[in-house]
C-alpha cells in the first residue's frame, strides 16, 4: 500500500494508488503527449457536438473550449506539466482542464471513451503524417527530376548483378527513383483515403446512450465519415499498419539509393562527389570522406520494417474490442515515421548536394564490353541473324577482345571479319557507349531524348 490518493480520473471504486511498476508500464505521457494537439482538437469538436446536441450546455462548452485552448497555449508555450501518474495525454489534459475551468470539465467526458479518444487522436497524427510526407516525397522528386533534366546525356554503366551491363544515362537511372517514390506517394494516398474515417462517439466499444451526432464530429475533424461499428472503431489499428507498412516499402527505396551513393563514392567507382555538407572524416584516417547520411539513410529501414512487424505482432490474436496492448502502437509508430521523415529529409538534401563526375562514369560506360548487346542487335538488324545466333556470334566477338585485351571499339574490321565475314564497316557506328545508348528509343528506354522528355514532365508535373 502506498499513502498516495487512487486516481482522480477513474478512482471510485480504488482505494489505493498502483504500484510504482505498475505505474511504470501502464504509463504513455512520456510519448503519447505528441497527441496533444489532435486530443485537444478532438475534445473541441466533441464539446461543441454535445451543445449542439444540447447534451450539455452551450455556456459549458465555450467553458470547455475556451480552457482546452488555455492548456493547448501552455503546451505550446513549454510551461504545461506533464504528470506520469495522470497516465496518458488524454487524462494529463483533461486534469489541467479541470484546474483551469472547475466543474464544466467533468462534462467534457459525456458520451466518450479514452477508447474511442485515442483511436481519434493518433489517426489524426497518423493523417498529419502522411500530408506531410506527401509533400516531402514530391520534393525528393522534384530534386531527383531536375537532375535527372540536366544529366539527360550524361552515360554511364547500367549494371545487372552489380556488372557491367549497358550503358544507360544518369538522368535514366535517376528517373527510376522518381518512378518508386510516386508509387510510394499513391500508397500513402491509398492509405490516408481508407483511414479517413472517425472513430469518435464509439465511446467505450458499444456506442452511446446519449444523442450524439457523430457526422458532425466527423466533419469538424475533416473525416470523410463516421465509422460503420463502434466495436471497429475503438479496436481498428489497420490505419497505422497500412502507413507503416507503405514507409517501409519507401523506406526500401531510400535504402537502395543510399546504397547507389556509397557505391558511387567509392574512390573505386569514383561517380559522383558530395560536399562536405554530408560526408564526415575520419578521427585517425585524414584522407577519409564517409558517406554517413547516406549509411544512416539506408540502415533507417531496419527501425520502420521492425515498427511494423511489432504493431502487427500486437494486434495479433488481440480479441474486440480495445485491450490495453494497443497503447504499445504509439512508439514504435512514432519511432518509425520519424526515422522515415529524417531518412527522406537526408537523402532530399543528398540529392540536391551530389553532382555526378561525367567523365568518370563514361569510361566506366565503355568498360567491361557494355555495348556487346548493340553488336549482336546489329548483327540481327543489318544480317537479319536470329538473335540467339547472333548472340553467339557477338561472344566470340568478346572473347577475341578479351583475349587481345582490348575493347569492343579498338578491334579492327579483320578481327570482326574473322569472327562472321558477312560484318562491314557499318558496325563500328554502334560500339561506343553514346551510339548504344541514343539508340534506346523505346518507350521508357535510357535514350538522352527519351529521358529530357521524361524528365521535363516530371519536373513539370511536380512544380507545386
Ligand atoms: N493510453 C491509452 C492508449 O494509448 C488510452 C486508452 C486507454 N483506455 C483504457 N481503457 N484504459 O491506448
């Protein structure tokens, strides 16, 4: 026993307050207190609603409201305390309320739950979230676009199993970027539609007594409707699972391009130069420049997959309607679009930042035979070879190369001859690295012409 009063909240029938352990794992204020602002909104539109409906009076809900946005002022202003016995946000503001107001506060919970509260709050942060990462995904676009506008020409190696394969253009490979990150914007969108919807006026899991009008909280809080069953309502987490879940996959795309950057870096590859603005040194290595928002960037999804797979794992086998598991929803969640909105916030500023080495990356282009497929087209286009025969014939091109060491273009027309006698002049007009790649005109092929046209809408299409 502990000499401190039970709970002001829901004490009457507790003689006692919890055991500090208890206390400890039934606490949320020290995250769920990033909800105040859609508590504090919620519990406005739920005042007003209940005047309306004239459930309380109208002199208590401007009471109401006129305080909740007293307590919002000193959240915002830093001055309000936070009180771990009070739990979680919900009882934190509700408390203040109470001190600042007096008995009006009380009625503040009519026809509610913290059930349906909460599953209110965290889907309007969750909704925050997602505009705002609509927003900062276009810009990763647009930043991808532009270059991708400038460097439409720019060769360099396309690669398949990390070798050389053909050449493509910068501007080709940074559009693919731009092509994974809109489908990421159209998951989030997807998801946003679906979660637009309000829990609130579930009350506790059953619905209410009271006559409460529920589209008109939904519309105040800017949901498209109420949703269709109360016992849904307070229980539903699919809306966290959906943006986690679409973060992730984005969160993989980042990943990769982080990867292409310290790939790129490599004085191996030698591609592209980052200013110091994202590279840090070494403390025993002087010649040292280490990609580390771009490692960061790429490690970030190991937190958002995991956030996704733990609130999944939670909501397993979870009967209706709410259990207090789902509390355990808010900070890997939190934790997950953080480290999303950072990842994508780094590789935007990395995007903008690294400017590509062209003549690096063209003799890269060059190595390794990467116009060995425009020789066997050739064949096939000019002898009418079948292409696999004219496959074959172009590997004993490149075996003979090789065997020479030489490149595909610094062979002579005999070597070529000695190889398939019916091979003329005309074939050195598709060997070097430019040829191969303005020869890919097909749609969303790497041809510089293809990838101005590409860029430039994009570009335009993303101007805001
Ligand atoms: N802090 C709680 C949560 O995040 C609020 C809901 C509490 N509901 C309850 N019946 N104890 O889930």
């Amino acid at each position: 026993m502990t000499d401190k009063p039970a709970n002001t909240m829901w004490g009457g029938r507790f003689a006692a307050s919890p055991a500090a352990i208890m206390e400890e794992i039934n606490a949320s204020i020290g995250f769920d207190k990033r909800l105040a602002p859609q508590d504090i909104a919620g519990s406005k539109a739920h005042a007003a609603m209940l005047a309306d409906q004239h459930i309380i009076t109208a002199a208590d809900a401007a009471e109401i409201v006129r305080g909740l946005d007293a307590v919002k002022a000193e959240i915002d202003a830093g001055t309000f305390t936070f009180s771990r016995a009070l739990e979680d946000v919900h009882m934190n503001v509700e408390s203040r309320l109470k001190t600042l107001i007096g008995e009006p506060a009380g009625r503040l919970h009519t026809a509610r739950s913290r059930n349906d509260q909460v599953a209110t709050d965290f889907r309007l942060y969750v909704r925050d979230r997602l505009d705002g990462f609509d927003v900062a995904v276009a810009r990763l676009q647009s930043a991808l676009a532009t270059k991708a506008l400038a460097h439409a020409g720019t060769v360099m190696p396309g690669f398949t199993h990390l070798q050389p394969a053909q050449p493509v253009t910068f501007g080709h490979h940074l559009l693919a970027y731009v092509e994974m990150f809109a489908r990421d914007r159209g998951r989030f969108a997807d998801a946003r539609r679906r979660l637009n919807e309000s829990p609130l006026g579930s009350a506790a899991l059953a619905g209410t007594s009271f006559p409460i009008d529920r589209h008109a909280t939904a519309k105040a809080l800017g949901f498209d409707r109420p949703m269709g069953n109360s016992l849904d309502g307070v229980s539903d987490r699919d809306f966290a699972l959906e943006t986690l879940s679409a973060c992730a996959i984005s969160a993989v795309h980042l990943s990769r391009f982080a990867e292409e950057i310290v790939i790129w870096m490599t004085p191996q590859f030698g591609f592209i130069r980052l200013s110091d603005k994202f590279t840090t040194g070494s403390s025993i290595m002087p010649q040292k420049r280490n990609p580390d928002a771009a490692e960061l960037s790429r490690a970030k999804v190991g937190r958002i997959a995991g956030a996704f797979q733990s609130l999944l794992m939670v909501m397993k086998g979870l009967p209706l309607a709410y259990s207090k598991d789902m509390q355990e929803d808010k900070e890997v969640t939190f934790d997950a679009l953080d480290s999303y909105g950072l990842a994508l916030a780094a590789m935007t500023g990395m995007v903008l930042d690294l400017e590509p080495v062209p003549e690096v990356m063209a003799a890269a282009a060059g190595r390794g035979f990467s116009t060995a497929t425009d020789i066997a087209d050739w064949l096939v286009r000019e002898l009418k070879m079948p292409f696999r025969d004219a496959h074959h014939v172009t590997g004993r091109i490149v075996a003979l190369a090789e065997s020479k060491g030489q490149t595909l273009d610094q062979l002579t027309l005999t070597d070529m001859q000695s190889v398939h006698p019916a091979i003329t002049q005309a074939i050195f007009g598709v060997l070097s690295v430019e040829d191969s790649v303005a020869s890919r005109l097909s749609y969303g092929g790497t041809a510089p012409q293809n990838v101005r046209k590409m860029a430039a809408e994009w570009v335009k299409r993303l101007e805001i």
